[in-house]
C-alpha cells in the first residue's frame, strides 16, 4: 500500500508542477507579446508552439 501512495502522491506532485509552468509561461506570453515561433525556456513551452 505505501508504494502505491507515493506513486500516487509522485503523479500529483508532477501534475501540479506541469500545470504550474504552463500558467507562468502562458502569463509571461501575454505580457511581453514576443515575435511569432517565440518559445520562452521556461517549463514545457515546446508543446505549446
């Protein structure tokens, strides 16, 4: 049972970390406007070009 709780607790830790650098860089997007084809390093920006 405790392999299966850190796993569990492992995938939400992960989850919620992706989902957190996609609303930074979506936000940092809309801020600064940046030139079309424009992937700032942060997080997972090169799925969402």
């Amino acid at each position: 049972m405790e392999v299966k709780d850190a796993l569990t607790i492992m995938f939400l830790f992960g989850s919620f970390i992706l989902a957190l650098l996609t609303y930074i860089n979506n936000n940092t997007r809309k801020n600064k406007n940046p030139p079309k084809g424009y992937a700032p390093k942060v997080g997972f920006s090169f799925l969402m070009t």
